[in-house]
C-alpha cells in the first residue's frame, strides 16, 4: 500500500520510480524513505554488488545502452548527475530523452542552491527538465554535512585534524544528506511541487569556524579551520585529493564564492516537503562523532 502524499487527483498515481546513484548518499536515503512510503523503487548503480536488493539494476551514465533498461516501465526518476564529470550534461541529456521516450511522466533532479536554472552544469539540466518534462523538480540543497564525515574534509578531518576552505567567515545552511532524500522522495510521490526548484537547507548556517569548533567538542581533539585562497584549494584539491584539474577548479571557485554570504541562509522546504524539521549540524555531529574519534 502506497501513502499518498500531497495527492492531486487530476494526476496521475506515481507507481514505479527508478532512483540513480541508488547507493550515493542521497540515493540511499530516497530508497529509505521510498520504502517506508510503501514503493519498492528500482535501484540504478554502476556495479551491483551481490548483497544488493533484487530490484538493483546495472546502469552507468556514460553507457546508453544501460538507460533503456533502467528507465523501462517507470514513472518517475530521481536524477543524481554524475560526478567528477566536469560536463555531465550530455550524458544526463540523452537519459532524460530516453525516460521521456519510454512514457516516464516526473523528474526529480539534485542541484546545488549555488547553481540557478540555467545555470552552469547542474543548471543546465535545470533547464532542460524545465523545457522537456511534463513533470519536474529539482532540489537545490546547500553543502552536504556528509562533507565532513566523507571526502576531502572527511580525509583532512582524520589525517590532518583540519578543515581546508577559500570561504572565509561566512555561514552555510549545512544539510544532512538523510533531509535531501527523504525530501526526493516525497517530491518524487507527490505534486505540491511540480515546476520549480527547491532550495534545502539546515536549520542554521554555521561558518566552518564554529563547524570546526562542533566537531572539536565531539572528536575530544581540536579540529582547525585553514584558510587558503582559491587558487591555493583548487592546487589542494588536485595535488592532495587527486581530484582532475578542471573539477578542482570547479570546486575551489565555488568555494570561493561562499565568501560573499550567499550560502548564510535558512529554508523551510525540508519542512515543508517532508513535515519534519531538518537535522541540526550538532546533531549530526553527535551522531557520527565516532567518525572523528577514530
């Protein structure tokens, strides 16, 4: 039995949903709450793995021959564009082509909140979901707490007790990557949504000083926030990370950008999608303070 959420009855019943980036941390947790919604979502990832759900389907961006398959029979899709890709929209153009082809009627894709529709990349599929889908839309979450349990802060987290950034002392509406999913998925069931992006936040924008701070207080060791230059954490990124050059470059000018204030802000569309208030950065913090102590 599905729960019907924000149901329109001139709609049609949203009933098979194919979730990409199915084991990525927001895929894992759209697939959590597709469940306890009563779906059974089919499961898109690169390389199934054996003890993976049945309903897992082999797919990979780069490999149209996979998208057929993955899109056949679906409603709706939750798009989670690949990553480390400087230009992934090619490849993401021609999927969304070919779920429209094969009768998929709902998008919902994963932006940024610093990227607007039409924007670079991400807000290029923005675009094109606006100007090709009957049903579209897009969140637009700020950065992702996970940041800082996985990837580069995760690493330098551990390895160097520090948190490298080029955004100074300005805050940032941190989410927990949980609050993103278990938005998609009630956006990919429901219609009080359709046509617009969504910007995600936390309930607080904390700087990454008083993230540091946070993280201090529950590792029981002192966490640093270093200050580079743009040019400095996008070297960072390719010389330490190994991240390719144009994406560390990417990368550390978004970063840059935050500098000027336009991630220090508070939205209710976690709430408002969902009915639950998003997790706070301490929170997070408390629960995966294990990470860090280790």
């Amino acid at each position: 039995m599905h729960l019907q959420v924000g149901k329109n009855s001139n709609m049609e019943k949203i009933e098979q949903i194919l979730v990409t980036g199915g084991s990525g941390k927001t895929g894992r947790a759209v697939v959590a709450t597709l469940a306890d919604l009563g779906y059974k979502p089919r499961i898109a990832v690169r390389n199934p793995a054996g003890d993976m759900p049945a309903n897992t389907i082999a797919f990979d961006w780069m490999d149209a021959d996979t998208h057929a398959a993955a899109v056949s029979g679906i409603d709706a899709v939750y798009i989670v564009a690949p990553a480390l890709l400087v230009d992934p929209v090619p490849a993401v153009d021609s999927f969304i082509a070919t779920a429209i082809a094969a009768g998929v009627k709902r998008f919902v894709s994963l932006s940024s909140s610093a990227i607007p529709q039409g924007g670079p990349v991400l807000g290029q599929i923005h675009q094109i979901l606006a100007d090709k889908a009957e049903q579209w839309t897009v969140l637009q979450p700020s950065w992702f707490m996970q940041n800082f349990t996985e990837g580069h802060h995760g690493d330098s987290i551990r390895k160097e007790s520090a948190i490298y950034s080029a955004t100074g002392s300005a805050g940032i509406g941190f989410i927990d990557a949980n609050d993103i999913g278990a938005t998609a998925a009630h956006c990919l069931v429901a219609d009080r949504a359709l046509g617009r992006g969504i910007v995600l936040t936390g309930p607080t924008s904390p700087n990454y000083d008083s993230v540091a701070g946070i993280l201090s207080n529950v590792a029981g060791r002192t966490i640093r926030h270093v200050l580079l230059s743009q040019q400095a954490l996008a070297e960072r990124f390719e010389k330490v990370v190994g991240m390719p050059a144009d994406y560390a470059n990417f990368l550390a000018g978004m970063d840059a950008m935050l500098a000027g204030g336009s991630e220090d802000r508070v939205t209710t569309g976690v709430k408002d999608m969902t009915g639950k208030e998003p997790r706070s950065f301490e929170v997070f913090a408390e629960r995966y303070a294990d990470v860090w102590r280790s």
